[in-house]
C-alpha cells in the first residue's frame, strides 16, 4: 500500500515538473531576453543565458515612455474595475440562479448572448456613446461598464451556485434573513475560491486590455499600461531587449498577485458538513 | 488582515483620485487658440514630434497644441480604427499624420481642408518634391510627411570577408540582378564553410545568409518597376500582376530563397529582425526601407555601408511616406495651416532627418549644399547616401495610394498569392495569373479618387 | 422547486430578482442594445462610416456567402482550430486542476507557475511564440535541432499553422485550469471522504464524485473556451497577419481586416451576425447534450 502511494506521488511530481516547465520557458525566455541586447539575442548558436545583465533595457522603458505614470493610471482603473465586477456579478448571478421569476430565463440568454458578438465591430458605437456623454478621455468608460456585469463572470458564477446546495439558503431564511444578507453572508463566503476567479480574471482584463483605452483615451497622461507596450511595437522599429523589459515589467505585479490570491483556494465547502 | 486590505485599497484609491485631479487642471487660457495634432510613431519619433511642437508653441505663443499621440502601429488598423471613431463623432483633431491608404476616401467625402489657395499664397508649391503634394481630382488636400524610399543596406565587414568588392553607390550604374546574385552566392556560407552550389551545402544550416528583403506590398514596388512590370494601373480598373515582367521580378525574388539559397525564409510574413541579422554579421545585405537606418545609426559597433538597390531592367524608386492633413473640421484654419507649414520644414524637425527616420520633403534639402549638409553629414547617414539614396528619389513614383480598395487587394488576393510562391507552394506565374483572374471577377476594380 | 415556499410570496421574491439583476438590465440598455442595434442595422447598409450609408437590405449577407470565398476558408480555418483545440484543452485542464489540487507541497509555486502563460499580455506571448516558433532562430527548432530531429517549419507552413496556434493556445491553458480549480474547491471533503471509507480507488472518486459535482463547470468551461476560440484574432492578428495563404485568416480577422482595413463595415457587420448565429448553434447543441451527463447539486432537491 505505501509503496503505491508513494508510487503516485512520485508521478504526481513528475507531471507538475514537466508541466511547470513548459509553463515556465518562455516566461524565462522572455526575462532572459529582457536583459540582453538585440544583437544578442538573435545570434547563433543561440545564447541561451546572457553572460552580463543588461540594466540599461530596463532603464529604457522609463525613459522612452511615462511607464510610471501608465502603472498609476492602469492600477487606478483595475481597482474599480474588480471592486465592480465582485459586487455586480454575484448580485445579478445570485438573482438568476436562485430566485424564481419571470422573465429571468430571458434575461440569463440575453446576457450570455453578448458574449457572442465579436467585440471590434461594436467599439465604435460605444465610442460614439460616450462621446454622447462627453465622457471621451476620462477614465468613466474604462471603468463604469464594470459595474454593469459581465456576462463571462456572470455566466461562471450562475455555474458555481448551481454546485452549492440550497439547504445553506433555505436555512437562512427560515431564520428571516433578507436576500443581501444571505448574498453577503453565506453565499459569499462559499463561493470565496469563485470569486477570488472574478477578481483575477477582471484584474487580467483590465491590465492588459489595449484598444478601448487606445479609442477612449485621447492623452498620453492617461493611458495605460497595455497601451504603453505597444509603443514598442511597431513594424518598422521595435527595440526588442525593451519590449521583453517592459513585458517583464508589466506582468510581475500580476504573478505577486496571483501568488497571493491562489492561497484563497481553500476548500469553502468545509462547512459542506452540515448538510450531513 | 482584513483592515489591512482595506487600507491598501484606500491609498491605491487615494494615488488614481489625485492623478485625476492632477490631469484636470490645465485649461488654456480664453485668448489661445487650442490646437490638437494627432500622430503614430515610436518612443524616438514621439519625442522628435514632442519638440517641435514645442517649438511651434515657442514660436506661436497664442497656439497651445495638444499632442495626440497613438502607439502600436502594427498595421496602421488600430489608428485607422480610431480615426474612423473620431470622424464619425465629428471630433476630428485640426492637424495630423493620416494613413495614406486611407486618404482618398476622406479626402473625396470632405474632410480634410483644401490646400491649394494656401500653398500659392505662402508660395509652396515649387519649393518641395512634386511627389510629395497628394491631389485628389486637382485639388491638394495634403502632403507626404517625409520622403521615404527602398535602400540597400550592407555590413562592410561581411563583403570583406566574402571577397565581394564594394557595391556601386551610383543609383544609374548599379549592379544587375545576375551579378548581384553571383555575389550574394559568396557571401552565404552554411555552418561548415559551404557556399550555395558547392558539393554537400546544406540549406538547413545557413550561419551566414547573402540578403534579407523586407516583404511587403510597398517593398515590391522597386523591383517590380526595375523589371518593367506594374500591379495594378493607376487608372484602377487594370490588372497588370500577371505581366511577365511582373511574374518574373516576383520570381527572382523568390528564388533568393528557394532556389539560390542566399535569403532567409519568412515567418509570419516577416523576418524576425534583420537589421540586428545584419550587425551579428549573419547577413550581407539588406534591402528594406530607409527609415531602418534610425536603428543602424543606433548601432555604434556595425560599420554598415549603403549600395545602389540592384537593377533587373532598369532604375527605379518608390516614393512612400504616411501623410500629413489639416482636417475640414477645424475652428482655426489659418493657425492649423502654420502648424502643418511647421511640421514640413525640415528646420524645424531637424532631428527626425539627422537621426536617419526621415528624408526632407523640402527641395532645397537635395539641391542646395548648405541645406543637404544640415541632414547628411553626420555619423549616421553613410557614406554615398547622397548618391545611393538621395539622388534616386528624382526618379521616385508614389506608392499607388488612390487606386480604389488597394487595400482590400493587397489583403485579400495579392498577399496571399504572394505568399504561396515565398513558401515555394507556387510558381509566381501560377500563384500571380491565379489572383490576376480573381481580382478581375472581384469587383474590386472601382477606379482611383 | 421554487425555493421560499415560506418566508417571501412570489410577487416580492419577483421583485427581489428584478432589483438583484436590476445591473445586468441596465447594462444591457446602456452598453449592449445600442451597439448591437447599430450593428445590426450597419449589417443592411453599404457604409464606411464615412459617407451616407446605402441601405441594401441582405445583400451584405447574401454576398458573403456567393462572393466571398475567404468567408467559408475563414470559417473552416476557425472551426478546425475550435474543434483541435477545446478538448484537448478541456482534457489537459482538468488533469491540471486535479494534480494542482492534490495534497503536494509547493501547492502555491505550481499553481502560479501553471498560470503564468495566463498572466502574459496576450500581445507579448504572440511576439515570444513568433520567436519560438521561429524556423531559424525558435527555440523549439533549437531544441528538435539538439536532439537530432530535423527541423519543423511552424507558423510557416499551410499545414502547421493551426495546430501551432493551436499549441500555443494550449500553453495559454491557466485561466481553464483555475475555474476547475475553484470548482474542485466546492466539491464537499465528506462525499470523498465517504468513498475514501468505502475503499474507493482514486478512480471512483473521480467517477463518481469529482465528475458529477464539476460538471456545471466542465459546462462552463466547455462553451466559454468554444466561444473564445470562435474568436480568434490577436494570434493570428499579430503572428501570421492570416497566412500564409490565408491558412491561418480566423474568422474575426477577416471581420477586423472588412472594418478597419478594408473600410466596409457593412459587410464586417453582417459577418459578425453570422458569428453570432455560429457561435449560438454551437453553444445550444453543447447546451442540448449536457442534460445527459450535467448533475446540478442545486437544481434537484
């Protein structure tokens, strides 16, 4: 018996190791090649580790671009962006999924129905929308939509709620309580791994997200991040070494972020117990 | 914990409200004219943008001009994208680059300012390149915002060491397609030593390649001209891509990789980086465009030389550049005029033409010695340029930008046509006689603005 | 079914719904109706946003499908790439999940690590995958090279295109991986356990217990990733402009290239309704068949 298991386990990590690697090399490959010069990277045998740190590439980014001021502004608007997504999504998905009424399988279609659209054809209404509004290079149209739900999101969590059982909610109310309540109270707390999902996923969005911000934004100070890299990218001119250098720039605060917020995948049906 | 998150999220809060507010607080006073300047570029061009309208302003000290600057010009669509959103909420900016592939159709529908009366008062119209006007039915509605053309570029110690003697700089007396093609044999060697012919060469493993052309639709021309072909009349409704001379210019090309060996395959379309290629000294020659020489120039270890581009029939040189426009829509007319007059004197952006991104529009600038010298006699520009380059452009052609649904052509029939002889799938005769036929049943054809 | 029998009538429990959904409503009014409309109507119209749009009835449509023949390859281009791409990612995610979700430690580096490919703008990852790709110069050339495999022309070939994109759409597996991850945390630790005590193997927990309770999210995952990869573009966008040959032109390319290229938007339009409908189908007969296999713990009593 404990041969066997050890057997598994030894498989296990085998399989994470080979899987981590090939997540990983070109990342590596991308944090290499942000501290080499162009030349270097592009000559054969190819150098796969650069023999001196190149700095001077990361020096670059900030000199050739306001990349702190696209970090401020980029950090700025992914904050409202989740704070909007948690709230809008849980409430909209908590009514579709739990409380029966009329007109809510429509509405569950509609919404996921947006989804189907591809967004570049409907860019240039919504800029003329906001341009109704006098909203053009404000922050308002990269920031207020996210409070609206989003079907993705709202679809995800609609999913997750038909996993819990409604015991949980039945029980809540025999106690009186009202539906924010339990909203806030008991389903948030089981769907704590979902929503940690809503949160990452809407912080990725909004991070890398480059042509509203490039169609709603009309000066450099308030552009962000995703469309700040693109400054380094053109077809007759692109300075490699710091691309990869803002690239590499432009993701680390997301790996922090993850590497914190996967912690809050613990098991949030621990109460699951209760149900007995 | 939780507070703690909390508190984070209230200074992160804290920083973006007063980066708002910090924005907010620049209003013009109510005596300036307030002008704003759209453009493209990367961080370089930017820059050397920035100046010189700061320099207007200095100059203009009741015209404030706001900078409207677009990154990430990938294909020119993402600036066509915004463009197209700013026209159809009637909040176009006064002046600006524009994407010349673009410019009939809003030139035809109104909505740039017609220059003619201008030009004759202020008495431009003699004193720049006669290309660079860009007219739609008589009328000029705008100008090419530099002179920009194909050049050959090559790592001296590369010819050195292959024995190849140094290249003609004389556009008229340059070498022809065979003698260039006899040299770019001695240059690619494979990893043993090989050259291309030898017994045993192997064309998996090439260390050192003889060229690199840039592959696309306006790269073409020069070659395709030298050979005496064309790709579609400027009249619009002909198809001229499956003329002979045509299908053998794409072919000689083609050959270059797949039966010569002497050029790198493409990936994507493009090769990966061929002017840093060119500086390792993986590559003999490289023939793109002349705004590449902005990253040369950077390079202080390559001792690069320029040569006359290779002629197959006879010379030829294209004339290609984005555009610059006063939009219709402007309050400020005359003050939007002096901007663009600004923006097209070469005094004023003299970096843009001493770093190498740029050649002058402006006449002078290839005439008159005192001028040319301002922009060529520096470390960047090498020497014979002037002869090489600068001289060519008197026999230029515009980069057929009114031809009708150019775009939709080249992106729907001729890319990929050109594409399946570059991965050798077809002969150009196969492959240029097919998309002639599809073009022609297109309706496309719709004539030129 | 219906869940208060006591406590709120129907007429509030109505109520209480509009109000909680009362955002989807709205955002649908502000940000959808508008642009879709629109987008409808442009599809009836000869319009490059620039002159007065000629209202043509079908004709978009009607062309598309006689005139242009890129439309069915872009079609097929797309389809082929979904088909390779959603159950191979469906399969590798979940094994992802359910070893990131094993009792191993460094549980937290390997699931940051499987998710980095996620992290990386999706405009950076094309540029890294063009390099790597690359037949000269790529890495995994270097590599096939080193272990004495010839080398293999990815992105360059008319035959290997979709399955390189494909391959690196696989890499790019972390946001899958993580919402099975979530939905692994929601499975009850008394179910496993009860197996655990029945003498179950690994593979009856899987069977009868991880399979029946993830389904909704299997569901999920399945649609959302088909949608995603009915629109494909910033792939082939950056890394092969849609060749060569066209092989690689996906479906929303050849839209993008109609609007912002080619200056007709019209026919964008209605090709972006044709999507819709596409994707729709798709997802409904995804939809149909998971009443078979999906087990809702909070549908049935």
């Amino acid at each position: 018996m404990r041969t066997r298991r050890t057997g598994v386990t030894i498989c296990i990590y085998l399989f994470l190791v080979v899987g981590a690697c090939i997540s990983l090399i070109p990342l590596l490959w991308l944090i290499r090649s942000s501290f080499m010069s162009t030349e270097d990277m592009f000559k054969l045998p190819l150098i796969l580790f650069p023999r001196k740190l190149r700095l001077m590439n990361y020096v670059d980014v900030f000199t050739m671009v306001p990349f702190a001021r696209f970090y401020a502004n980029t950090i700025f608007v992914v904050v409202f962006n989740i704070i909007g997504a948690m709230i809008s999504n849980l409430m909209i998905a908590y009514g579709l999924a739990r409380i029966e009424f009329k007109g809510r399988g429509l509405m569950f279609c509609l919404s996921i129905g947006t989804l189907m659209l591809p967004a570049n054809v409907q860019l240039i209404p919504l800029f003329l929308e906001w341009n109704w509004f006098g909203q053009i290079d404000t922050f308002l149209p990269l920031i207020v939509p996210a409070f609206f739900g989003n079907a993705f999101f709202i679809f995800m969590l609609y999913q997750f709620l038909r996993t819990i059982p409604r015991d949980f909610d039945e029980a809540a109310f025999i106690d009186g309580a009202s539906y924010p309540v339990i909203i806030a109270k008991i389903i948030f707390p089981l769907m704590k791994s979902a929503m940690v999902v809503v949160a990452i996923f809407q912080f990725m969005f909004t991070w890398n997200d480059f042509m509203s911000p490039l169609l709603f934004l009309n000066s450099v100070n308030r552009y962000t991040l995703a469309v700040g890299l693109r400054a380094f990218i053109s077809t007759f001119y692109t300075p490699w070494g710091v691309l990869m250098a803002a690239a590499t720039l432009t993701i680390l605060p997301l790996i922090i972020l993850f590497f914190i917020a996967q912690r809050y995948f613990i098991s949030g049906l621990t109460v699951g117990g209760i149900k007995g | 914990m939780k507070n703690r998150v909390v508190l984070f999220i209230s200074i992160l809060i804290l920083i973006g409200a007063g980066l708002c507010f910090a924005n907010g607080q620049k209003a013009a006073s109510s005596d300036q004219v307030k002008l704003t300047y759209i453009y493209w570029g990367s961080p370089a061009e930017d820059a050397a943008v920035k100046q010189a309208l700061a320099g207007f302003e200095a100059a203009n000290p009741t015209i404030k001009v706001e900078p409207m600057y677009l990154p990430g010009d990938l294909d020119g669509s993402t600036y066509n994208a915004k463009m197209k959103a700013l026209a159809v909420s009637n909040t176009l900016p006064d002046v600006g680059y524009f994407r010349p592939e673009e410019f009939g159709n809003y030139a035809e529908n109104g909505y740039f300012l017609k220059l003619d009366d201008l030009i004759a008062r202020d008495g431009m119209g003699d004193a720049y390149l006669p290309q660079t006007w860009l007219k739609i039915k008589g009328d000029t509605y705008g100008a090419y915002s530099a002179a920009e053309c194909q050049v050959m570029w090559y790592n001296k110690k590369v010819l050195r060491d292959a024995g190849v003697p140094t290249p003609p700089t004389d556009y008229k007396n340059a070498w022809n397609w065979d003698q260039f093609v006899s040299y770019l044999k001695m240059i690619t060697i494979d990893t043993k030593g090989k050259h291309p012919g030898d017994s045993g060469f192997n064309g998996k493993d090439i260390a050192r390649y003889g060229v690199s052309y840039d592959l696309w639709s306006a790269m073409y021309y020069p070659s395709v001209w030298s050979n005496g072909g064309d790709i579609i009349g400027l009249d619009g409704k002909t198809v001229l891509v499956d003329k002979p001379e045509t299908i053998e210019a794409f072919q000689n090309l083609a050959d270059l990789m797949n039966v010569h060996q002497v050029m790198p395959h493409v990936t994507g379309g493009t090769n990966i980086s061929p002017t840093t290629m060119l500086a390792n000294g993986q590559l003999g020659f490289y023939v793109t465009g002349q705004w590449t020489l902005l990253e040369l120039g950077a390079m202080k270890d390559l001792d690069f030389g320029v040569a006359a581009l290779p002629i197959m029939k006879k010379p030829a040189q294209l004339y290609v550049s984005g555009v610059n426009v006063v939009f219709n829509s402007t309050k400020h007319p005359e003050e939007a005029w002096a901007l663009q007059k600004w923006m097209m004197d070469p005094a004023k952006t003299l970096d843009l033409y001493t770093s190498g991104l740029w050649m002058p529009t402006k006449k002078s600038y290839y005439t008159d010695p005192s001028d040319i010298a301002k922009w060529l006699e520096n470390d960047v520009h090498p020497e014979g340029f002037k002869e090489a380059v600068v001289d060519s452009m008197a026999i230029s052609i515009n980069e057929p930008i009114k031809i009708k649904n150019i775009n939709q052509i080249w992106g729907d029939y001729l890319n990929p046509a050109i594409e399946s002889i570059w991965i050798g799938d077809k002969t150009a005769s196969q492959a240029l006689k097919e998309a002639a036929g599809k073009i022609r049943n297109s309706g496309l054809l719709q004539g030129s603005y | 079914m219906s869940l208060p029998k006591k406590g709120l009538n129907a007429k509030r429990q109505t109520l209480w719904g509009w109000i909680l959904i009362s955002p989807l409503c709205l955002g649908l009014t502000l940000w959808v109706a508008f642009p879709m409309g629109l987008s409808f109507y442009t599809s009836l119209t000869k319009w490059d946003m620039l002159s007065k749009a000629q209202f043509v009835g079908f004709q978009n449509y009607i062309k598309i499908f006689t005139e242009d023949e890129l439309f069915l390859k872009s079609i097929r281009n797309t389809l082929y790439f979904t088909v390779l791409s959603v159950p191979l990612q469906m399969i590798i995610a979940l094994m992802g999940a359910l070893l990131l979700n094993s009792q191993v430690k460094g549980k937290g580096v390997f699931r940051t690590i499987f998710y980095l490919p996620s992290l990386i703008p999706i405009v950076v990852s094309s540029i890294m995958w063009l390099w790597l790709f690359n037949y000269q110069y790529g890495l995994i050339n270097y590599f096939l090279h080193f272990l004495g495999g010839g080398r293999v022309k990815w992105i360059d070939s008319t035959q290997m295109v979709i399955p390189s994109l494909t391959i690196m759409n696989i890499w790019n597996i972390g946001n899958v991986i993580i919402i099975f991850l979530a939905g692994l945390q929601g499975i009850p630790n008394d179910l496993m356990e009860a197996v655990d005590i029945d003498g179950g193997r690994y593979w009856h927990k899987f069977r009868f217990v991880i399979l029946p309770l993830l389904s909704p999210i299997i569901l999920y995952n399945m649609i959302i990733n088909s949608i995603k990869c009915l629109q494909l573009f910033v792939e082939p966008y950056i890394m092969t402009n849609g060749g060569p040959v066209n092989s690689s032109l996906s479906f929303v390319l050849h839209i993008y290239n109609n609007a912002f290229k080619y200056g007709k938007m019209g026919t964008a339009n209605a090709m972006s309704w044709v999507l819709f409908i596409l994707t729709m189908c798709i997802s409904l007969i995804i939809f149909k068949t998971s009443k078979q296999w999906i087990f809702c713990e909070g549908d049935k009593q």
